[in-house]
C-alpha cells in the first residue's frame, strides 16, 4: 500500500480520438464504451471531438485494489473506480441503497487509507436510473443510502463535491473518483436550488452534490462543474423541446463559471477545456452538438448516449476548465 503522497504533481487532462492508443507514461485513461473495463465510462459514444480522455500526473503512480475500488495513485492525486452489478430488481429497490452504502463506505476507507482528505469529484452511471414508482424509484434509492452513508462518516466529505449521475449501458452501478489532499471549495448556481437543498417532492434524501467545485488536482487548480440539465429553481425546464433545454442547460454552466469568477466576457463558454454532453435520444445528437458548438466554439466535445435522472430531461452537460 503506498504511503501517503508527499509531494504534489502538475495534473491535466487531454482529449482524444480514434483509434489510436493512450499508453503514455503517467497518464489514467477513460474510453467512452459500454465495455467491461471498469476506468472506462459505461456509455456509447454519439459523435463529437473525442471518444477517449486522460488525466495525465507527472509523478510516478502505482495501482491498486481494495473491497472493489480498483485505483491509480501519485503526486496527491488518485483516480479511484469501481462497477457492481446490483441486480436493477426494481422489486427490491434497497438494493441499490445498500450498493450506494456500501460504496461510499468503501470510498472513505479508501480515501483514509491513502492519505487523501477530500473526494473532489465523483461520475456515477446508473442503470435503469428511473426504474420504479415513487420514492422506490431506483435513483431515489440510491439517494437514499448516499446519504446514510454520509451520515455515517461525515468526515468522509467535510465539503460535498461537484458530481454526474446518468444512466449507463452496462447493468450495475459504476463509479469514478477524483481523490486528493487538498479541499474542495464548492460552487453553486443562484439560477437554482442547491441540490442538496431539494424539497421532499424529490425523494426522502436529496441528491448530495456541489454544482461545481475549484479544486487542486495535484498542484494544478481547476474549475469542474456538475452534469448540469434545464433545471431552474428546482423544476425542470421546456420539456419535450431539446434546443431549449440545452440553451438553458448552457445558461446554467455559465451562471456556475460566473459564480466561481471564473466568466470572461470576451470568451465566454469557450474558456472551457471541454464539454461533455449526455443526451437521453440519440436522433437528438445533431441538434445538442450544434449549439453546443455555437456557443462554445472550438471547445472539445464529447456526444453520450445517457438517459437521465428525470424522465423529462434529454440533455445534460458537464465541463471543466484549468484555472492557470
């Protein structure tokens, strides 16, 4: 097991796309496919500038494995993973409140064991994410033990990260975390409610998320802002209409750069290092990719097939940018 990291390393990220392999030294990769490798996000890649990612640490790393979290760490940095298959029996819906129990659980020791103080980003791919009736309903659930799990370690998250929560195409539950020695400064939206400020028509434990969050990624300060769909105040937004709502969506990402004062007039949503999008229909890919690519032109893009955490939402973005 490695000690805990003393030293900080520069951290960046780098799209790519094609063919071609990520096998540099130093560097996690993530692949956009619906396969059994568990770095790889569990979702079907629609289009746009990149169908692969990497997080590249100039610091040595080492690997390792412990109660299902597979990780890479180095430079006070780690990048942890895991995926189980739960089932998706919407008749025993705690089940996946246990599942969310027990891995948040197992992230905390996880984090203690390395020495890292703060979870400073968190992905989760859901399946089958709006199975079920009421407060049964599969997402809900997973709310639910998210939160019991916090409760029983309330160090585990002395600061709630930014995060994404959709759908995915491998059964199960898959998770991806940034883990680091440095906090997190959270980042929220006036154009919304925080979401962990829910009112109970959304389940009995609200969603546990930062809309954003600048943090250091080893030495490297970043701006990371949550899956952000056509939400406003709480309630969603133009439903049935997909160019309103990724117009909305973008109004809410740039409301969240803003509040980080991170917003340029003259560069507006172009300062972004990406953009992914996930998007509920894929016919609707072509329409998301278009004012995505007005509104923030030259901005790598990344289309993915996900239905989202509300059966009205058919789009939602994510995003991150270097802050020096």
């Amino acid at each position: 097991m490695p000690d805990a990291p003393t030293q900080a390393a520069t951290v960046s990220w780098r799209a790519h796309s094609g063919p071609e392999a990520c096998d540099e030294t130093g560097s996690i990769h993530v692949r956009h496919a619906a396969d059994a490798d568990v770095f790889n996000c569990p979702l079907i890649s629609l289009g746009g500038d990149f169908d692969q990612e990497s997080w590249q640490i100039t610091a040595p790393l080492e690997r390792g494995q412990t109660e299902g979290w597979e990780y890479v760490v180095g430079g006070g940095f780690a990048f942890a993973a895991l995926h189980i298959d739960d089932g998706e029996n919407i008749e025993s819906p705690q089940q996946i409140q246990q599942a969310a129990i027990d891995t948040y659980g197992a992230l905390f020791r996880l984090q203690r064991r390395l020495g890292l103080g703060q979870v400073q980003r968190i992905w989760h791919w859901l399946s089958n994410v709006t199975a079920g009736t009421g407060d049964d309903e599969r997402y809900r659930r997973f709310c639910l033990g998210r939160g019991q799990a916090l409760d029983a370690a309330p160090h585990g998250m002395p600061v709630l990260p930014p995060a994404t929560l959709v759908s995915s195409h491998r059964r199960g539950l898959r998770m991806h975390a940034l883990l680091g020695d440095t906090p997190v400064h959270a980042i929220e939206n006036p154009r919304q409610v925080s979401a962990y400020a829910y009112p109970r028509d959304y389940g009995r434990r609200a969603p546990a998320f930062a809309r954003g969050g600048r943090v250091q990624l080893g030495d490297t300060p970043y701006l990371l802002i949550s899956g952000t769909a056509s939400i406003v105040g709480h309630e969603s937004r133009h439903v049935g209409d997909v160019a309103a709502q990724a117009n909305e969506a973008l109004d809410n990402v740039s409301a969240v750069m803003q509040s980080a004062a991170c917003w340029q007039d003259d560069r507006g949503l172009s300062a972004l290092q990406c953009l992914k999008a996930y998007i509920r229909d894929p016919e609707n890919a072509a329409i998301v990719a278009e004012i995505a690519r007005t509104r923030a032109p030259e901005v790598p893009l990344a289309l993915l097939h996900a239905p989202l955490c509300r059966p009205e939402l058919l789009v939602e973005f994510e995003a991150q940018m270097p802050l020096a």
